[in-house]
C-alpha cells in the first residue's frame, strides 16, 4: 500500500474492500406477469439485468467478489428446464472476474431439491446444509444463513426437518392454503409456505461463529434470503424464527449489518442495537431498461451500497 492509499483509507475515503449484490433474479423462459398482490414481474429481462449487474461489477475492477441473495429462478420455470436455467444463471453469475457467493431461496426449491442445487451454486454444504461463512479480509466476517433449515420445501418428503416444518406450520396456520395469511395477524403473517426457519444445529453454529469473529475483533455481515427485522420488511417475508436468531446476534457486538432479499420491495431499518438491515429490490421487477444491481464499499465504521436504478444506495453507519 502507497502512502497516499495510506492517507486515503485513514481519512476514510478508501474502503477496505467492495463486493457486488444482487437479488431475486427469478428468471423463467415465460411470458411477463404478476405477483399474487398485482406487481408486474419480467422473467426474461431479469436476465438482462443480471448481464449487466456482471458487466458493471467486471468494469469497477475492484470488487473482491459478488453474493447473489437468492431466487435465481422463478418457480414457474417448466420443470423440465429447471436444471438447464439453473446452470444458464450460475453460467452468467461466473462472467464475473471473482468469486460468487450464492444462497437459495424458495424458488430455488421449487425447481431443485437440495442436493442437486447445492453442488450447481457452489455452496460448500454438510448434511445438504447451505450455511456457511468467509472472511474475505481480517476486518471482517460474513455469515450466509439457510433460511430454508426447517422448511416443507427443498428437502425430501420424509425428512425430519420437512416433517418439522409442516408440524409448525399446521400449529400456526390455520388455512388449508398454508401460503395464504388469510386471518392471521401482524407478525403471525410471516408463518407461511414460502418461508422457513433456522433449525437447532445451524443456531449453535451461528453462536460459535460470532463467539469466534468476537474474539479475532472482527466485525460481521450477516446474509440470509429472509428478512431478520420486522421494519425491514412486510410481515409476510420474515424468517419464521427472525426473533431467535436476532436474540443470538444480539448477544454479541460483533454483528453490524444484516443483509437479504425475498421481499422485492426492499427496505432499511436500524434495530434497537444499532444493527442496519438492508432487504435489496428484487431484478425480477425491474421493467424493461431499468436495473436493481449495486456494489458495498466496506469501511471500518460504514458499510455503502451503491446502488443502480431502482437499487437505492445506503450508508450504513456503525460505531466500529
Ligand atoms: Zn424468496
């Protein structure tokens, strides 16, 4: 590092390093449509603007690498073109000139079980579990949680977290139509089909991962397709156990921002412990031309997402 990079970094306006995000791709070969609440969807053009979020992240040159925060596929992708279009997204996704951290999401389940889409996305996985962490400087830590842990989809039909999930789901959901919140109220909205929880194991690990990252005096991101804080986001789109997982990170000081998808909208809120959550626009509602990609300068006090066109940019803040 040159003195003047010195100098620039003390003053903050050099990050420590930059990473590309996108999220909820949703691609299909399929004509455009709408979501069950009316918002326009475009399943091709998706595509494009994945294209072009790789283009913008090869032409910064300095992005160490880029995490797509799941949905790469849109359920209904004809099934029998499911594994085809999930090697035609990861395919794009490598055009990148760095590594790809990837995480699934429920669509990604509706076209793949597990143990075919954990080895296509790269993700190192046990046991088909898709939680994993990285530290791409000595600063920082990055968490990537499986928000489909206990879920009745992805997994085989027989499995005990399938039967978990749908055990759960039968006690806190009283429509025939376990996807309909119909009835339900406030935070009881997020007990739905499409979402999931972070089973016993994966918690236990997450708590010996902050212990850790606590002790080296790094700070952590936190990535999960589901949303953790409730002001982030619709009610509908929480992770079921958001509250669980956010008692652990909250034990520890280490935890600065938490990042995720599944709700297109996005959103950004700051909890009462001072932790930022950013839910990122999804592409897949990105009208024809227009973009939601962006890229995070990371500091020591603030993460800042750079955001295209419908991505908005946020500076996050955090006492280092
Ligand atoms: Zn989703």
């Amino acid at each position: 590092m040159g003195s003047a990079t010195v100098v620039a970094s003390v003053q903050g306006k050099q990050p420590l390093f930059s990473f590309g995000v996108i999220s909820d791709v949703q691609y299909a070969d399929i004509p455009d449509g709408r979501s069950f609440i009316g918002v326009p969807r475009y399943y091709r053009h998706s595509l494009l603007v994945l294209q072009r979020a790789v283009q913008n992240w090869n032409n910064h040159q300095k992005l160490k690498f880029a995490i797509n925060f799941g949905d790469i596929v849109d359920g209904f992708c004809p099934k029998d073109q499911s594994l085809n279009v999930v090697k035609k997204i990861v395919n794009e996704f490598d055009k990148f000139n760095g590594p790809v951290y990837h995480m699934i999401g429920n669509h990604c389940l509706y076209n793949l079980p597990r143990d075919k889409l954990l080895p296509l996305l790269k993700i190192p996985s046990t046991d088909r579990h898709a939680y994993y962490d990285f530290s791409p400087t000595p600063e920082y830590r990055f968490v990537v949680l499986d928000g489909y842990d206990i879920s009745a989809i992805g997994w085989p039909q027989d499995h005990p977290h399938t039967l978990e999930a749908l055990k759960f789901l039968r006690e806190k959901n009283p429509n025939t139509e376990k996807n309909s919140p119909a009835g339900l109220l406030g935070l009881e909205r997020r007990f739905l089909m499409f979402n999931g929880a972070v089973g016993k194991e994966q918690m236990e690990w997450l708590d010996s991962i902050l212990q850790g990252a606590t002790k080296l005096k790094q700070k952590v991101v936190v990535c999960c397709h589901l949303p953790l804080d409730p002001d982030a986001t619709s009610q509908e789109a929480l992770l079921w156990n958001y509250n669980e997982v956010m008692d652990v990170i909250h034990r520890y000081n280490c935890v600065k921002v938490c990042l995720a998808g599944h709700d297109h909208k996005g959103g950004h809120s700051i909890d009462a412990h001072g932790i930022h959550h950013r839910v990122f626009e999804a592409a897949l509602e990105c009208p024809p031309g227009t973009d939601a990609f962006g890229y995070i300068d990371v500091y020591d006090n603030k993460l800042s997402l750079v955001g295209s066109d419908r991505m908005q940019s946020t500076d996050m803040y955090f006492s280092p």
